[in-house]
C-alpha cells in the first residue's frame, strides 16, 4: 500500500500533541485548583459580607432597643400621668424608628400610646387589649427582651418588628419599621455583584434592595436550604429557574432572622471564566508556537531528504554526477557520499550496456532490412494477385479454367450466375460435355483447341442450371504445359443469347412488316375484284329471279364473296391499312365498359378480371379498334380454355427498356400496359413464332380465319404500339399490349361528349318490351327528340307507313313478335333507302350478325345499351 | 465516522431547539393588592396561586410546558387595576386570576371584557357581577346568598333585633352588595337597622364616635363589613367602649390579621365561610402542608380559592383550551373539585359552594353546629 502520511505533518502533529499534551494537563489541574480556591474565597468574601450586614442590622436594632430602655427607665421613673404619652411622642419624632410605642400594663391593656398622629387616634388604642400577643406575653414570661417575627403594618402597609421589653409595671412595646434595613441591604453590596438580604423566620423577606420584595411580602425560595446551610463556611448553592445561586446564610440569634448574601453562580465565576479563556489563549499560543517550531526542525530534516530524494531520482534518470551533502547532518552527508559511489558504478556499468547493445543494435538494423525487403516483395506479390483476381472477379463475361477433358475448375462470379448455381462449388466438377446440351459441340471445340491451341469466337449453346438454353461465344486457349500441373484450357465465354432474342425479334418485325405490305396489296385489289363480283351477282339476281336454281347458286356466290370481303377487312386491319380515327382517350373508362361485352363471348366457366389503376391512362387511340382487340384476344383465351379458367385484364402505367423498344423500333417514354393473361393450355414455342401471321392457326379447318390476332397485331402497330405474346406450356399466355401515353386531357367516353347536348327529330321506337319502351320514350323526350311508338313489327309498319314524313329515324329490336326487325327493316327499306337505322338486339345469334352487317348502312347495338351510347349513335346516324 | 458525529450533532441542535419551543411557558396572570394595607387578601391569594403554579410545573406542566404566573399589583386602586389588568393581556397571559376584591373587580373586569380573556376571580362577592354573560368568571359565591343566610342567622339564631352596621366604604363594592342583601333580609325577618355607620378605611375612622353612636341607637347587635386590621380595631374599640354585643362579620374580616390584632376583642365573632381551617379531607391536607413549607405559615381562604382558580384554569388548558376556548370550556364544565368540595359554576359563571358557619374561640377560628 502506497503510504499517504507525509514525515512534515507527522513531525507537526508529534510537536503540537507534545506541547499540546503537557499544557492541557496542566491548564486542567490549574483551572480545578483554581476553582476551588475561587468558590472558598467567594464563600469567604460573602460571609465577611454576611457578617457586616448582620453587624449592621444588628447595631440598626440595638438602638431602638436603647430607647426602649430609656423609655422603659422614664417609665419606671413617672408611672403615672400623661407626660409619658408626650414622651413617647417625641421619641417617635426625633427618631425614625418607631411607627408607633405603647406602655402596655401588666393586664395587657395599653396606657399610653405615641403615634404619629398621621396614622392613629391615640385615643383609639388606649384601653385597647393586648394580652394575647406574643409581644406581651413573652417579655412578661421571660423577663427579657423580645423581638417579634417581622409584619406588614397593617397601617403604614410596611415590614414591621415589634420590639418588646418587660418592665416593673408591664411591657413596653414598640413597632419599629424595618424599610430602611433594605437601604442598608443596598447599600452594602452597592460596589459588588450579588445580593444580601434578611428573611425572617417564615420566609418572609424582610430587608432587599429591591424594595417591592419587601413590600409585596414575597417569600424567599429555598428556604429549607438557606436554613441549613446558616453559618456553613461553604455556604449554599441551589438552583432557580434554570440559573445557579451561591451563596451563604447566617442566623441572627435574637431575632431568629437570617442574613443571605448570595449571586449568580456565573457572576461568582467571572475571574474563572477570563481564567479559562486566558488559559486556552495560552494552550493555541503554544500550539501555534509549537506548529511553527514543527515546521522549521522539518524543514532541517526533510528539505535534505527531498535533496536526496531528487538526486536518487536524477542517478534513476540518468544523471551520474557526484550527489552533494544537503544540510548540516552527518548522515546526510555520508547519504550523499554512498550516493555518489552507486552513481559511479552504475555509469560504469551502464557504457558497458551501451557498448554491448550498440552491436546488438547493428546486427538487428541488418536484419529489420532484409525483413523489409521480404515484405516488398510479398506486397508485390499480392497487389499483382489482387488485380488479376479482380480482373477475373469483375469481369461481366464468364473466365474459366478446365481440364483438358472438360471437368470445370473455377468459373468467375459472372459464370455462376449465367449458368444459374447458387455457388461455384454447385458449378465446379461439372463437365463440359454435360453442360453442352448438343451433341458433339465440346468435342468439336476440344478437337480444334487441340490443334490450334485456340478458339475464337465460337458459338456454343449451354444448358443453365434451371433448363434454360444459353446462347454464348466461346473463346478459349490451351495452357501452358506445367510438369506438375495438368494441362488446362483458360477461356471467356459471353453471353449472347439476349442479342440472339432481339435479333429473332428484329427478323420476325421486319416479316410482318412484309408480310403486311404484302397482305395490304392483295386485300386491297381483292375488295376491287370482290366489287366486281358482288355487283354482277347483284345485278344477276334481277335478271334471273325467276330460276330458282340459278337464285340458289347467286346467293351461294353471293356468300362466298360476303365472306371474302370480311377476310379483306381483317387483311386489311393487320396490315394497317384500314381507316381508323383515333382520339385521346382514357384507358381505364373503356377497359371497365369493354368487360361487360367480353363476358358475353365466353362460357360461364371462364372468369373475366379486370385490373384497373387509379389514374387515368390516356393514349391516342380509335376505341372501336381496341376493342376489336380485345374481342379477338378474349376468343383466343377461349378456345385455349375449353375446360374453363380466368382470364386476368390488367392495366398499369410503365416505362419500357430501351434495348426492347429498339428491337421493336418503338418510340421510347411512358406506356399504358396492358396484360392480358389466361391460364389455359399455353403456347407451344413453335406456334408463338408466327402466332401474329396471317391465315396461321392451331384450329381445325374451318374453325377460324386465322385473322384474329394478326389483327389484333395489325391494331396495335396502327397505334404506334406493339404487342408481345409469351407462354408455357400447361401454364397459359400472357399477352402484353404496350400503348404509348399521350399529355392531352382524354376526350371523355366517345359518347359522352356529346350526350348533354340536346338533339331534335322524331324517332320512331319499336320495342315489345313495355317497360325498356317506356324507358327509351323518357330517356328520348329527355334529350329532346319526340317519340312514336310500336311494340311489335306490324304495327311498326304500319306506324312508319302512316308517318313516314315526320320520321327521322328507326330504331328497331331485332327480335320481335310477328315480324322481327329485320322484316320491317327491309320494308323501310323499300321505300325509304335513306332512312337511318339502329337495331338493339339482346344477344345476337351470329348469324344474323352476319347477315345484317353487310346489309348496308344499319348501325348495330347489342343490349344493353347504355345512354350514352345510344344517344351517340342516334347522333351519327342523323349526322348532328 | 464523521458523519455520524454530524448526525448526532445535528440531531442534538434539533433537540436542544425544539426543548427550547417546549419550555416557552405558559403564561397566567395574577391581579390582587399586594402591597398596601389591605394587601392581606392579595398576598395570599397570590402566594395561592404561586403554589399552585409551582406544583404544575414540578409534576411537568401543561402538555410539556411550564407555566409562569405574572403577577400584577392593583393597589386596592381602581384607577390602577385596569392599568395592570392591561398590563398582563399585554403580556400575553391566557387567563387573568383575579382580582381580590369586589371593587377592583369591577374596576378591571370591563378590560377583560374587551380583550376577551378570562378573569377568574377567587374571592370576589359583588352582585353587581352577578348574571352577567361577560369574561369575568369566579369560584366564590355572590353576596346575596351569604349576606342572606348570615342576616337570617343573626335574625333568628343571635335573636338581634335593632341591628348596627358598620361599612368600610373604601371597598364599596363589596361592602354595599352586601349590607343591601343583609339588611333586606334582615328586615324581611323583622328586624330593623338601627345605625349604619360608614368609615373610609385608612383615612377617617372615629371609633369612639362609632361606640356612641351604637349605644344611642339601642343596637342589640353589630355587623361589621371591613377588613381584617380594622374590624379588629374596631372590635377592640366596641370592647373597650363596653359593648358586649353580638358581633358578625363577612369573610372578608376573617383572614390571618383578625386575631392578633383583636384578641380577646374577636373572640365570638360569628361569620360565614366558604373554607374550613380544620378540614380534614387529605387533598386539603396535602395542601396545607405544602402551603406552610412553602410560606412558613397556614393558609388563609384567599390563599385557598386562589389555588382553586389557577388548578381549575390549568385543567381546562390540560384538556385543550387555550385563551379564545377557555370560556366556554369552563363554564361547559360546570363543577370543580375544590379543596374542600364541589364548586359548581352557573352558566354566567357565578358560583356556589358550601358555606360554614365560625367563630373565634380562644384565638382560633372553629366551626360552629
């Protein structure tokens, strides 16, 4: 433990406790000694003072005594007669003592009074009856003198004695007043702290300097106390309130009083308590003389110590130099002496070391070189690693190494991952004949390593780890020839098989695109030739409407060319040739309007979902065309789910990648996408090839046109958009529709722009249901055309027939009782050729689709028809 | 360690502080003449209750706290009673015991009344403070009821007929209750007041005038309303005069002087009292005997009711009264154990206790029936 006491304060507090102690004891002794001797001269001091007090008092007693004697000898001399009573008189005038004298007979009946005539009648005490008084009865028994236990005067209200003498022919008494004795009490201490005063035998204070004592017949306290102790040198000591009185007490024999002198105990001590503070003065005096002394002896002992000290701290250091004595001690100096001998020897010893390690240090300073050279050579070493580590690390094509017979053993971060293993160990042993999934191509690159020592460039298609094939150029060479090492082949492989996809994507582009043009020219120089023969066989049907068999035949022909002119339409659409009349549009409104038709076009067991985003997406487009769209789309999810299945409509705002757009020479920028997905049979990679080509298709003869979704192709193109298809097989088809977003505010529904505006005219409405009629009627009047009415197709003829004039146009159910629409279709049709049409039909049997289509100008509603809709409808067809 | 000792100190200061609260005294006041010729009644009455102040505060206080008895002296004077009785409220006593005297009582007692203390009066008789709903209570009963009993007895028992008083009229208030409710009663029973002779104690007294005039008027009997020193003189100038009549006096008369300075003139003197010297109930016993260690002589009837007055006060603040409550709890508490019976306050505060009937014999006061 390191110490904490410092020899200084150690040797100051020895020196202080040495003084200290003595003087303490000393101080002790002489304060108790004193204390002593200052109680016995206090005791002494008030006992002289007791005494002179009582001296006083009692000589202050003798006189009036004196003068009862001569009164007692006056007496004696004139016993009868009234000078007595005069002398008496003059006695209490010319002294103070008496309050009153009276010369009592030997019955105890007063004779002669003398008073002062301010206090008493004579007259009144004369005769009076004194006998049971002590005063009487005492001198009168005793023969001798009598004091009386001191009284307050009931006349003059003062302490009083009565004072008594027996003489031959009675008592002579006397009240003699006692006040001036508290002067006397005053004035005997008047120089001195302290009390003297007299109580009398019941306590009863008779004589005090304070006055009001005596006058208010106060008791004194500690009565017992102040009796017993009477003439005890030692006096008394007794506690009041707190605060301690000494003092003595001294009996007055005859008139059994006592005399006390007594003060504060404190006020005794005074001299003791100066005493005390003087000797403390002198106990701090010596101690700080004693400090002081302490502290300069210290200072000659351990100022050489801490001399010495230092110099053992400087030989510590270093410092060799002679150790000089500090102070005046021997020892100091031959401290000093055996200092200087260590110092020397150390710096002998200490050259020797250094010789001795300037060899040692030398020898190290060769080798930390050669140890710096090394490890140069390391760093070297490893940087150069480290870049060709991270060359092959970062490299985006795959680095290889292999053996001569193909076993893999390392492959860079870029091949794991082309390759598709969680980890180069998963890839490592694998051979290069296994992950080569054609025959023979390793053996052929083998082969022609071997004999060029390279290949560069070459085409070679791997298998990933998930089945995917890889399209990639490999370049490669054969590794030096190491004895110990086997032979290797070092190489790149890149993957190219993303370029190889666009390329695909490019090449079918440009085929449709050829095709196309092609398609276009045919289509449209077959809609001429189609004219042609649809207007002969118009006119034909005139000229032999009487042969039934050549009518049979006409229609026949007239079928085919119908059915050739749809074809054209649908050439027409994939070659982009058709008329279209786009207009910005929001695709959210139409996609929502759109489901309702599709639904109709599939079974029950193929569930249509429809996404939509929460903002509008707005593309230049025609509508009627993008519903074609997604007409022929939804028929081909319906034939690739005979067994049922969802069709899945999503529409999300994007951003496409620039490679992909480039490959289908799009514009770049936001696009509105739409997938639409079913999760049939899918789509087998052959037939997605030319799933796009005009007259290709998967179904039996006779099924479909093959049209569909070249149109659908054709559409898109139209609206500067694209269209991608992609399939596996069990798990269904995805069909993406990129169309490019415009700024412009979309128009609002084709139909809803011109909805609010109000129109004119007479419609005239044939409807069998009462309840849609009535409706129709309202929604009319509502838009301000008027309304007639029929429910059936004879009365529709016969409304027509009637009010011909006043119609603009007809609006017809298809089905109807009687005569469908159709019917009186072709009755207005006779005589009125212009007059517009529009059929609303439930749901449409295809064939009768067919036939009205062509049939000219009629215009198509499926039900139901919403407002808007019609409304619009109503307007094109009156050309507002 | 040195925390420990701090502790301890701490702790000390904190007991030597709170000692110091604690022995902050109580304070009751004492009014009375105490110097004076008539300061008899004053003086024991406050060595009375000096007594019992002393003994409280030896048996520990009141609720740990010392009790100091400030005594003021009235001087028989009724310009100097209000002066002290305003003194001690400036001092802050809860209760004043005093005065001594009916006079001086009714001097000081209105100061009481505005200050709202307690001025407990042992001896006073007056009937002029009787019925009063005020501040000034007393343990000693109204005039009415001794003077009555006393008229009635001299009446009937002493068979006076033609009745000779004589009234100090230094102390009116006292002398006059009492020679109305004696002299009422004493003609209600048929007798007649032949002389009522009327002297200013200390200042005009003619006994030989009085000793006439009682012969002339063919008094068969003589009530004296005055203090001790002077019915003793008068006693003795009725003797010297020849007059051998009944003589009765109030209690007044009866305190220590009567009998040294009457002697054989006193001896017969009839005289109700509420306080029996010879009682020997071992409460009253202790009493006395502490009394006369304590005083180096008996004790006299101010002496006792004084007592009574500052025990009955200290009760009340021992049960938690303080100087707004003291009232109230006296007068809810309705009898006290005096020295020598129940005393039993009304609800005005005016007293009842038992009266004695003495005399002197042999220069003793004995009980008389």
């Amino acid at each position: 433990m390191r110490p904490s006491l410092h020899l200084r304060h150690a040797l100051s507090a020895g020196f202080v406790v040495v003084v200290l102690i003595p003087l303490g004891i000393l101080g002790l002794i002489i304060s108790l000694y004193l204390a002593k001797v200052a109680q016995d001269d206090v005791a002494r001091d008030n006992m002289s003072v007791a005494r002179q007090f009582e001296t006083i008092t009692v000589r202050h007693l003798q006189e009036p005594m004196n003068m009862l004697r001569h009164i007692r000898d006056m007496a004696e001399a004139f016993p009868t007669g009234d000078s007595l009573d005069l002398i008496l008189d003059s006695e209490i005038r010319n002294y103070t003592y008496y309050e009153s004298l009276m010369v009592v007979d030997t019955a105890g009946t007063v004779r002669h009074v003398g008073t002062l005539p301010a206090l008493h009648r004579r007259i009144d005490y004369i005769g009076m009856d004194v006998s049971g008084r002590d005063s009487f009865r005492i001198p009168r028994a005793t023969g001798r003198p009598s004091w009386s236990p001191s009284f307050i005067s009931p006349f003059t209200g003062r302490p009083t004695l009565t004072l008594s003498i027996p003489y031959k022919s009675g008592v002579i008494i006397g009240n003699i007043d006692l006040l001036s004795l508290s002067d006397v009490a005053a004035s005997i201490r008047a120089s001195d702290a302290g009390t003297a005063y007299i109580i009398g035998r019941d306590g009863r204070i008779i004589a005090h300097p304070q006055k009001d004592l005596v006058l208010q017949q106060a008791t004194a306290t500690g009565l017992d106390i102040l009796r017993k102790s009477a003439g005890n040198p030692g006096g008394f000591s007794l506690e009041e309130g707190g605060r301690r009185r000494l003092g003595v007490s001294l009996e007055m024999p005859e008139t059994d009083w006592l005399v006390v002198v007594e003060q504060p105990e404190e006020e005794a001590f005074a001299f003791m308590r100066t005493l005390k503070g003087l000797m403390a003065a002198i106990v701090s005096g010596a101690a700080v003389i004693a400090f002081i002394f302490s502290r300069f002896v210290s200072r000659r002992v351990v100022d050489p110590l801490l001399a010495l000290t230092e110099a053992t701290r400087k030989i510590g250091e270093g410092d060799f130099s002679p150790v000089s004595s500090a102070g005046r001690y021997v020892e100091f100096a031959e401290m000093a002496g055996g200092l200087t001998t260590m110092a020397q020897a150390l710096s002998r010893r200490e050259a020797e070391l250094a010789e001795r390690n300037g060899e040692l240090l030398r020898t190290e300073e060769e080798l930390r070189q050669q140890v710096r050279e090394y490890e140069q050579a390391q760093e070297e070493l490893r940087s150069s690693e480290e870049r060709y580590r991270s060359l092959f690390e970062s490299s985006r094509d795959v680095v290889f190494i292999c053996t001569e017979d193909g076993r893999l053993v390392d492959v860079n971060p870029a091949g794991i991952s082309l390759f598709g293993y969680p980890s180069l160990e998963a890839l490592v042993d694998h051979r290069m004949t296994d992950l080569t999934p054609r025959p023979g191509e390793w053996d052929r690159l083998h082969q022609e390593i071997s004999e060029n020592g390279y290949v560069q460039d070459r085409p070679t298609t791997f298998l990933g780890a998930g089945g995917q094939l890889i399209h990639t150029l490999v370049t490669a060479t054969a590794g030096a020839a190491e004895p110990e090492r086997p032979a290797a082949y070092r190489g790149i492989i890149r993957d190219i098989t993303e370029t190889k996809k666009l390329e695909q994507q490019l090449l079918h582009a440009q085929k449709m695109e050829s095709i196309g043009t092609l398609a276009g020219g045919v289509a449209h120089d077959f809609n001429n030739i189609l004219m042609v023969i649809i207007s002969a066989a118009a006119m034909m049907e005139k000229s032999v409407a009487d042969d039934p068999l050549v009518m049979r035949q006409l229609a026949m022909l007239k079928g085919a060319a119908e059915r050739a002119a749809a074809l054209t339409k649908s050439l027409l659409a994939f070659s982009r040739k058709q008329p279209m009349n786009p207009v910005p549009l929001d695709l959210c409104p139409l996609l929502a309007e759109a489901t309702g038709f599709l639904r109709r076009l599939v079974p029950e067991n193929i569930v249509i979902e429809v996404t939509l985003p929460p903002v509008p997406l707005t593309v230049h487009a025609d509508p009627i065309q993008i519903e074609q769209v997604l007409m022929n789309l939804i028929a081909n999810a319906r034939d690739a789910m005979p067994s049922g299945g969802a069709v899945r409509i999503t529409v999300t705002p994007g951003k496409l990648d620039r490679r992909f757009l480039h490959a289908e020479h799009a514009g770049s920028g936001d696009y509105a996408i739409i997938e639409f997905s079913d999760n049939g049979a899918g789509i087998s990679e052959k037939v997605i090839e030319r799933i796009f080509d005009p007259f290709f298709t998967t179904k039996e003869v006779g099924k479909g046109t093959g049209l569909g979704l070249s149109m659908a192709y054709g559409i898109v193109k139209q609206h500067h958009g694209f269209i991608d298809v992609s399939s596996r097989p069990g798990k269904g088809t995805v069909f993406t529709i990129y169309l490019p977003l415009i700024e412009a505010a979309p128009l609002p529904a084709h139909v809803a722009a011109a909805a609010h505006a109000p129109g004119s005219g007479t419609i005239l409405l044939v409807e069998d249901d009462p309840a849609v009629r009535e409706m129709g009627v309202a929604l009319l009047a509502e838009f301000g055309y008027d309304t007639l009415t029929a429910a059936d197709g004879i009365e529709a003829a016969a409304v027509f027939s009637e009010k011909a004039g006043e119609i603009n146009l007809v609006i017809l159910d298809v089905i109807m009782p009687r005569k469908n629409g159709r019917q009186v279709y072709d009755l207005i049709r006779e005589t009125h050729p212009d007059m517009p049409v529009l059929f609303i039909t439930g749901y449409a049997p295809e064939n009768l689709a067919v036939e009205l289509r062509p049939s000219g100008e009629a215009k198509f509603l499926v039900k139901p028809v919403t407002p808007d809709a019609l409304l619009a409808a109503i307007r094109q067809e009156l050309g507002a | 360690m040195t925390r420990k000792v701090l502790r301890s100190l701490a702790l000390a200061a904190l007991l030597a502080m709170t000692g110091c609260r604690e022995s902050e005294p109580l304070r009751i006041g004492y009014v009375g003449g105490i110097t004076g010729h008539l300061a008899d009644l004053g003086v024991a009455g406050r060595d009375g209750a000096l007594l019992a102040v002393e003994t409280i505060n030896r048996t520990g206080g009141i609720r740990g706290r010392k009790i100091e008895l400030v005594v003021r002296d009235d001087r028989n004077d009724p310009a100097t009673a209000p002066k002290a009785v305003n003194d001690l409220i400036a001092n802050n006593v809860v209760a004043i015991i005093g005065h001594m005297t009916s006079a001086m009582s009714l001097a000081g007692a209105p100061v009481a009344n505005d200050a709202g203390i307690v001025m407990l009066s042992p001896t006073t008789s007056t009937n002029e403070l009787s019925g009063k709903d005020d501040m000034f209570l007393r343990i000693y009963p109204a005039s009415r009821e001794t003077a009555t009993r006393l008229a009635l007895y001299t009446r009937n028992d002493l068979h006076v007929g033609r009745i000779a008083i004589v009234i100090d009229a230094s102390n009116r208030g006292h002398t006059l209750g009492w020679y109305r409710n004696f002299s009422d009663a004493f003609g209600g029973a048929g007798g007649t007041v032949a002389l009522v002779h009327e002297f200013e104690s200390g200042k005009t007294m003619d006994l030989s005038r009085l000793v006439a005039e009682t012969t002339a008027a063919r008094a068969d009997g003589i009530f004296i309303l005055a203090g001790a020193v002077d019915t003793a003189l008068i006693c003795q100038n009725l003797r010297k005069g020849g007059i051998r009549l009944p003589i009765v006096v109030s209690e007044w008369s009866t305190t220590d002087e009567l009998v040294p300075q009457g002697g054989k003139a006193v001896e017969g003197v009839m005289f109700y009292q509420h306080f029996d010297r010879a009682n020997a109930t071992p409460a009253y016993q202790t009493f006395r005997d502490a009394y006369e260690e304590r005083f180096g002589r008996p004790p006299s009837f101010p002496a006792v009711f004084s007592y009574e007055a500052v025990t009955f006060v200290a009760d009340a603040l021992r049960r938690g009264a303080d100087r707004k409550t003291l009232k109230a709890d006296l007068l809810r508490q309705h009898t006290f154990p005096g020295l020598q019976g129940t005393v039993t306050l009304d609800r005005f505060g005016d007293a009842t206790r038992d009266a004695f009937l003495m005399t002197v014999t042999d220069g003793v006061f004995v009980k008389r029936k």
